[in-house]
C-alpha cells in the first residue's frame, strides 16, 4: 500500500461487531438492534457452560431449495417430530403433546442442580422483545431417561462442558435474535444459523462445539458427535424443500396450525411487526 494510503479511499461500509461468550455477532444494518439486554441476560448460562473456551470440532453447510421463512418454519415447532425424526424422537421429549411435556421434565429437574446447572429460564421469544433490543430465549427441557446426551445410543460423545460435574438428562434451546438457534446438551453444543441465500434458497450452518481442551480421536469421535443432527437435517432438508414445492402449487391455500405449533404464531406476529415497522423508517 501506498505511504499516503487512507481506508476511507476503498468506499468500505461500517459493520457492526459484538461478542457474546466468547462469539462474534455481526449486523449489517445501519440502525442495529442492541445486544446489551442479551449479553447481560444471558451472562450465567455462557458462564455456566462455558462458552468462551468451546472449539468448532465440525461445521457442516447445509443448502436447502427453499424459502428463509420456510426453513425457519420448520425449526419453530415439533409437531413433525415423531413421524418425520424417529432418531431425534427416541431421545428428545420435545415431540410429545403439551399435556404430557411437563411431567417428563422432573426427572431432569431433580438432577440439574446436581450437575452444576442452573433452573434459567428467558421465555421471551418474539412477543416479549423490549424496544430496540435484540429478541432471545433460553430454557431446558428433558431427554428421555435412557439418554444422556443427544448421541445414538445416549451415551456421552465428549467430555462434559465448562464446571458441569454430571448428566441431567436435559439439553438447552437457545436462540440469540431470529436466525441464529442453540441445542446445548451436556457434553457438547450445536449452533444453528439460517442464512437467505435467494428468493427461494436459503442455507442452514451447523456447528458443533465442545470444550476447549478436548482432543479429536482421544475424548471425541467426529462420527459419533455429529451423528444425529446430520441424519436430523438431511431429513429437515427434504420436508422443507417438500414444503416450498407445495407453496409454490397454483392450488396452495394456507391452514390452521395445531397447538403444538405455537411458536409459529409468535414468529409470524413478530415478522409482520418487523415489516410494519419498516414501513414508517
């Protein structure tokens, strides 16, 4: 470069840049929503888990034939879950009916203290977003008492993350604004971001975290770590590009969601928002 060299010669945009646990959060919006209520809200579960001293130990890249929205869609709810992912449903309670979910969990809840980890919970997804923040939830649900971890067979694939001292049987969704989603078991943690690619493209990056000093081949077989949620999302893959063919029909007509879907409402109520608040900026 030239002595005389000036970065504001190359016409670059500003980018806006935070951290949470240890990950960087880029927005490239000229008016960004803040980050402050997460990184303070959500302070005790990075610490809990660690999340500053977690590695990538796989990424795997994911393209889908179809709609951003329609790919989120399907993330949103569960209601597909028994009869789409019978390997996800051996384990993981999300797919039984609201009536039954919450007698599931006290097998986990009466272990969680145990193992280090803390009853939080941040349910404030889509309708509960304060002004000018950055919309976000935690909270822990049960696995079913054969399974420690989200593995095949249940058993650990790593060792146990951050100051964890033992297995609840549990594993933790999160989700830092609307297209970036976490499954925190206790041995490792996986990162969902959905990116629009297209009109009708949309790709889902997925990361599978471990703790720092956990070795490849010694404390973690790759295979065995990545092992359900590649079958998982090779199997959402095809529902959802199965999904937009059927939208795409000159015969689609939209239907009633059921009860297990509830989180759709709110992500359709929150978008429309978003749009409406758009118009007037």
């Amino acid at each position: 470069m030239p002595d005389n060299f000036n970065k504001k010669d190359i016409k670059l945009h500003r980018c806006n840049v935070d951290l949470i646990g240890g990950m960087i959060f880029i927005n490239f919006s000229d008016n960004p929503t803040s980050l402050s209520n997460v990184k303070r809200d959500l302070a005790e579960v990075m610490e809990m888990y660690d999340f500053e001293n977690m590695k990538i130990a796989a990424h795997k890249t994911y393209p889908i034939a179809a709609n951003w929205k329609v790919t989120l869609e399907n993330y949103q709810e569960c209601y597909h879950c028994a009869p789409s992912h019978p390997e996800y449903s051996l384990s993981h309670t999300l797919k039984v009916v609201p009536e039954k979910f919450d007698e599931l969990q006290k097998p986990m809840e009466s272990r969680m203290e145990a193992c280090g980890i803390k009853n939080i919970v941040h349910d404030q997804q889509y309708e509960k977003q304060e002004e000018g923040q950055e919309q976000f939830a935690y909270g822990r649900y049960a696995l079913y008492e054969k399974y420690k971890t989200g593995s095949k067979d249940g058993t650990p694939v790593a060792p146990l993350l951050g100051n964890l001292t033992g297995y609840d049987h549990g594993g933790s969704d999160m989700n830092i604004g609307f297209l970036t989603h976490f499954l925190i078991y206790n041995d490792h943690a996986l990162v969902y971001v959905f990116r629009p690619t297209g009109h009708q493209t949309s790709v889902c990056d997925q990361y599978w975290l471990v703790r720092g000093d956990a070795e490849e081949g010694v404390d973690y077989d790759l295979e065995k770590l990545t092992w359900l949620w590649n079958v998982t999302t090779l199997a959402d893959e095809r529902i959802i590009v199965d999904n937009q063919k059927g939208i795409n029909s000159k015969k689609y007509a939209p239907g009633p969601l059921s009860d297990m879907e509830y989180l759709l409402d709110k992500l359709y109520d929150w978008y429309l928002g978003e749009l409406e608040k758009a118009k007037t900026n």
